[in-house]
C-alpha cells in the first residue's frame, strides 16, 4: 500500500504545475508551518514543510497522500495528521534524506499505515 503514499488524492484539488510554495499547512489539529519545496513527481509527490517555531529549525517531508485539500484562494494545504503524528515521523533532513530510496521506504511505510483509512477519522 506504501506505493500510493507518494501520490496525491484525485479528491484533493491538486493542479499540476501549481507553485505550492509558501502556502500554510495545516494538520487536523493546528498549523505545522509552510511548504518550502514540493514535487509533482508520479509516484514521488511529496511536500517540504518548513516548520518555522513549532519544531524549531526543522523540516518534514509529507508524502503527498497525506493532503486532504488544497486551497488556492487562501494558499493552504489541509493534511490528514495530527501535530503529534507528524513530529513522531522518522526525521528528514533535506541534504541527506530527499533522494534517498531508503528513507522514502521508512516515511512511506510510517504515513501509509500510521494515519487514518482514507476518509476516516485518525485515531
């Protein structure tokens, strides 16, 4: 199932092409902060969430299965976890972890079975 984490959800209002830089990100229960680089990638979509004073200094990768929605009026991005799930994620650093098939695994499997059925509540 961890091939589709890295996909974007046809219900989630991604238009290819879109600059999805510096738009807010928000988790289910607060914001995490602002895409810094993204990828549209089939198969290696992705998001590089700059997480500002929330992790202080830190970056997180979210595959782009976790996108509920995207917002391009208000330039938002609705993720399907919470703070907490997120911070727990295996950590990213960008210089080593980006092309790394090894990583992707490890995240892939982490937010493929660590989140809520698509549609369904996080438990």
């Amino acid at each position: 199932m961890t091939e589709h984490v890295w996909s974007y959800k046809s219900t989630a209002g991604r238009l290819t092409g879109t600059d999805l830089t510096g738009y807010k990100v928000e988790a289910t229960d607060g914001s995490i902060g602002k895409v810094d680089k993204h990828s549209d990638e089939v198969g290696d979509a992705y998001l590089v969430v700059d997480t500002g004073v929330w992790i202080f200094g830190k970056e997180v990768l979210l595959p782009a299965s976790t996108v509920v929605s995207i917002d391009s009026d208000e330039q938002k991005i609705l993720v399907d976890r919470t703070k907490e799930q997120i911070k727990d994620a295996p950590e990213f650093h960008r210089d080593k972890h980006l092309g790394d098939p090894g990583y992707h695994a490890e995240l892939g499997t982490y937010y493929g079975t660590g989140g809520a059925p698509f549609g369904g509540p996080i438990a």
